[in-house]
C-alpha cells in the first residue's frame, strides 16, 4: 500500500504500566510520510495514553518508539515537539483568557530562532522574529476561517467550538511538525461542525503537504472521510489494521464495541 513512501514513525512493543494496569500492552504503530492514520478503540483502550507517551508526557515502561529512525524514548515533551510531533488534546488546552495570537505563539516556540538571551539583548532581531511569528498565525488563521484574523487579538474564550478546534489546530501547526497527533477533534461539535472539521483537516493536509496526521476519534464518520488506513486497539493491544471497511467489519473490533454501531 504504501511501499514507495518512507515510513517516518514507528513504535515497537510500546508498553505503559500504570501500577499493574498495561494501558498500553504492545503496540506497534508505524505513519508513513504524508498519510494519516486512524486510530480507533472503545474508551479506555489505551488511546490518549499513546499519543500521551509519544510526546513524552509518559515515560513508556517498556518498548520504544522512533522518529525519522531517532530513539525518542524518555526525551522530554518539547524535545519530542521541536522535533516535530505536536498534538492536540481531547479537552481543550486553550488559554480562554489569551487572544487567539498568544495562544497560536505558544505553538511557535520550537521556530523560534533567537534565544531568549540574544532577543533581549537585539532589540531589531527579536522584533523581527515576533513579525515573523505573527505573519505565520495569520498564514494559518487564514487557511481555517479568514474571519478569525480581525479576531487575532480578542479571547480565545468568546469563539465558537469549531473556531477554538481551528485555533487548537493552528497552534499545533505553528511550529511546522512532520507529525500532527488530533485527540478526539470531533468531541463538543454538532454534525455540522463535525462537517467543517472534517473540510479542516483536509485543508492541513493540502495546505502542509508533507505532513502526516495520526487521529483518534469515536466519531466513524470523520475516520472514515480523513483516514486513508485504520489501526484497532483494545486493552493497549492492536486487534485489527487497514482500511476502514475492512477493520469496521473486523469481528474482534465489533466485538470490542459490542453495542456500539461501528
Ligand atoms: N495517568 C494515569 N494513571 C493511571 N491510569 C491511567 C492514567 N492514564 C490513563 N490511565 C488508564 O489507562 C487506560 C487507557 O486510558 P486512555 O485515556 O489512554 O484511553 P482512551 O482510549 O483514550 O479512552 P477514551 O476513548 O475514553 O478517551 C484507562 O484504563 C485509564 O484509566
Ligand atoms: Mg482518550
């Protein structure tokens, strides 16, 4: 399927061991350039706590993971993002408070060029550098909804859902990553928004050619439109891999959601 792409992620017998509980048992998750990959499981199944230990928020107990063939296990988290995996998260991160600029800024840190040294010291380079910054924030406010960029300074707080899900994604797109992790990007969104969301993620991926997406989400709609191949977890164990036809029909994946129409 994907034999000419380069693959750019992987992890290998991933375990995470909360005290006697395996969150994560053995995972073996690989991302190719440019694809994007669904990931799928009933709540509890280990999810969240994979992309919690990829970007170093946990340290695995067991296994490893690599990043263009780099070892990333136990690097700290903005290491793991200024290498080039960002994330959203399945609640929302967002300083409600801050202004849709400052909370885009908070993305752009592994960009940034000037220490902080040198921009106190070099007034003419640090204001370059917030022009740069805030150019950029424009660039992406621009992709998702071009109203948002007369909103650049008002709070974050006073947007809709899809538009806080937009400047979400925006931060995670400030610093260019090669990877971007979405959390349940659907969560809180009625169907319309969901519709949008879905019309986003696509514009990331015509906008940021070369990235790749990894996305968990419930919703099998937004799975089935953005992802091009599905993996399956239950109990931190792959059950089921590849399209999306085929592991909705995988019997051990409509087991696992026993009750839930997949
Ligand atoms: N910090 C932690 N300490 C102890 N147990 C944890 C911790 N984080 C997660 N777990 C447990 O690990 C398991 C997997 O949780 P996780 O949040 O990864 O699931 P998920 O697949 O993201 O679920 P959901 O779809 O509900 O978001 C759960 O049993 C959860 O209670
Ligand atoms: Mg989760």
């Amino acid at each position: 399927m994907q034999h000419n792409k380069k693959r750019i992620f992987y992890s290998k017998n991933l375990e995470m061991n909360f005290g006697g509980l395996y969150a994560l048992a053995d995972i073996n998750i690989d991302v190719y350039e440019k694809e994007a990959v669904g990931l799928i499981g009933p709540n509890g199944s280990g999810k969240t706590t994979f992309f919690n230990v990829i970007t170093g928020v946990y340290k695995a107990t067991g296994g490893a993971f690599y990043f263009m063939d780099k070892n990333l296990l136990g690097k700290e988290p903005y290491e793991i993002a200024k290498s080039g995996i960002s994330r959203t998260y399945q609640s929302s991160r967002l300083c409600l408070d801050l202004s849709l600029l400052d909370n885009i800024l908070i993305g752009m840190y592994n960009n940034q060029t000037a220490g902080y040294f040198s921009s106190l010291f070099n007034r003419r380079r640090l204001i370059a550098e917030v022009r740069r910054f805030k150019n950029r924030a424009v660039e992406l406010l621009n992709i998702f909804n071009p109203e948002l960029i007369d909103r650049m300074f008002r709070p974050v707080g006073e947007l809709p859902q899809i538009d806080r899900r937009r400047v979400e994604i925006c931060r995670a797109m400030a610093g260019r990553p090669k990877i971007i992790l979405l959390d349940e990007p659907s969560a809180g969104m009625t169907p319309d928004e969901t519709k949008e969301l879905m019309e986003d993620i696509k514009k990331v991926r015509s906008t940021m050619e070369d990235v790749s997406i990894i996305v968990v989400e419930h919703d099998m709609s937004v799975i089935s439109t953005v992802s091009e191949r599905v993996i399956a977890i239950n109990f931190g164990k792959e059950i089921a891999r590849g399209t999306y036809e085929e592991v909705s029909n995988h019997p051990e994946v409509r087991k696992a959601y026993l009750g839930k129409e997949v």
